[in-house]
C-alpha cells in the first residue's frame, strides 16, 4: 500500500460515543495526522448542522467531509457542495405517503436542515439543529436522505425489514441501508447513487487520490460500502462480523486506529 493521504472516518460509535464526546488523545493524534499532510474527512450518514459540526470545529478538523450517508460531499473550509445526489421526486412522494399512511415518525434530511414527521422530544440525532416539521417544507427542496427511527417508532428487526421491503418495491432508485446508532437501529434512505461507496469515488476524483491512498474507519453495517471503496480498511472491534471480516485491522477504539496509521501508513 501507498503511503496515505486521507482518512474516512466514521462519525457515530467510531469518532464519538453516544453523548457525542470523543477520547482525550483523538484531538492530538488528528493533529499530528494533519502535519503531515493527511487530510481526516467524515464518512457519515450524519448532515453537517448537526453536533458535525461542532466536532469539527473542536477537533481543527475541517475540510472535505461525505454527508448524508454519501448524498453529499461539503467542503467546510470553501462553504462549498461539491457532490449532491437528491433522491427523486417520485421517490420522496412515495415514501412519504407509504411511511405516513403506516404513521411512522421520521425525517426529511435537506441540505440545511431536518424536516421531521412530528417533533420529538428526546432528538438525539439533530441534538444541535433547530426543528422543523414536514408542513414547512418546500416542495422544490431537494431531500438528501430520509431517516427511519426504529426505537421511535417501536418497531422490532423483522418490522423494520417488512418496511424496508415495501419501499424497495415502490421505489425502485433508492438505496436503503439498516444502521446502528447505539442502543437502538433505524433505516437511512439515499437514493441509488449516493451511498458511502459511490460518495468515495467522488471523494478521490475531487482529490485526484488513488484507493490505496485512503483508509476507512468505521463500526457499523453501513461502513460496509465505506470499506469496500477504500484500500484500507480499520474496523471497531464491536462493529459487526460481516465488516471485520473484510477490514484490515480490528481496534478497540478510535485512538489505537489513528496510532496505528500515524505509525504504520504515513
């Protein structure tokens, strides 16, 4: 492998933990990584005005970062969006009116703010961004990602799986990938050409970096297409058997990650 010139890291349960606090060292090692030229990117089904931003900001990190589960690339330095893939307007209608007529919570992701179905209160994925409701919306908004809650809604693995299903029959240019958010799991909705493999791609040619050149970083199922875009994968060793199986290193946290590179692959 090339020496690397950029890290994909996950954000949630990779970078954070779920009061949205990282460990001690992460700020130091990411500044040394960032002396040496390598540039450290988010690789998160998260939107940038939520608690992203926050941490960017504390950890002298910003630059280029894939968003919305790859729905879009934001360059934080310029204020720029480098790569937007909406899901279409079909699409969006469809699943509104498929997930409200089975009067389930869930939320609209644009690129400046959340719509959600119905306000709740205890909002732990939009903690830091004002709320707006769905009656708001303007239809010309393009809508990013939309965001199933399981734990919300009360629904168990096989309930969800049975909507996710539904959704991929009426909608066949949406991608649906299941993830895990701590102690609970829920649905995120992109449309087919914007996943964190395709939102990848677009990262290196913005870059004009090679795979080899980049490692991924992540814990969950749906770093999966993160891992499989990249020449070098890191996995959490509390992430799913099927993403360590193709990782190249399992760590316990964050820290022996960003360790292991700076000594190994810079």
């Amino acid at each position: 492998m090339k020496k690397i010139k950029a890290i994909l890291c996950d954000f949630d349960g990779t970078l954070v933990d779920e009061n949205g606090q990282y460990l001690p060292k992460v700020k130091i090692l990411i500044k040394k990584i960032l002396n040496k030229n390598v540039r450290f990117s988010l690789a998160t089904g998260r939107a940038y005005y939520s608690v992203t931003k926050r941490i960017e900001k504390e950890l002298g990190m910003k630059g280029i970062h894939i968003l919305h589960g790859g729905a879009m690339i934001f360059d934080s330095i310029a204020n720029k969006v480098l790569f937007l893939q909406a899901i279409s307007n079909d699409s969006t209608v469809k699943i509104i009116k498929y997930l409200s007529s089975q009067r389930l919570t869930f939320a609209l992701e644009a690129k400046n703010c959340a719509y959600m179905s119905r306000i709740v209160k205890e909002n732990n994925f939009y903690p830091e961004s004002p709320s707006k409701t769905i009656s708001e919306l303007n239809k010309k908004e393009q809508i990013l990602k939309i965001l199933v809650f399981a734990r919300v809604n009360r629904l168990s693995e096989s309930e969800m799986i049975n909507h996710i299903k539904n959704l991929q029959k009426s909608c066949s240019d949406i991608s649906v990938h299941r993830f895990e958010f701590f102690n609970f799991f829920g649905a995120d909705i992109t449309s087919e050409r914007a996943t964190k493999h395709t939102a990848v791609l677009e990262y290196l040619k913005i870059l004009d970096l090679a795979p080899d050149e980049v490692v991924a970083i992540g814990d969950g199922p749906n770093d999966y297409p993160l891992f499989t875009a990249c020449g070098f994968g890191i996995a959490m060793v509390k992430a799913p058997k099927e993403l360590k199986e193709i990782a190249d290193l399992v760590v316990n946290n964050i820290v022996e990650a960003l360790e292991y590179i700076y000594n190994n692959l810079i």
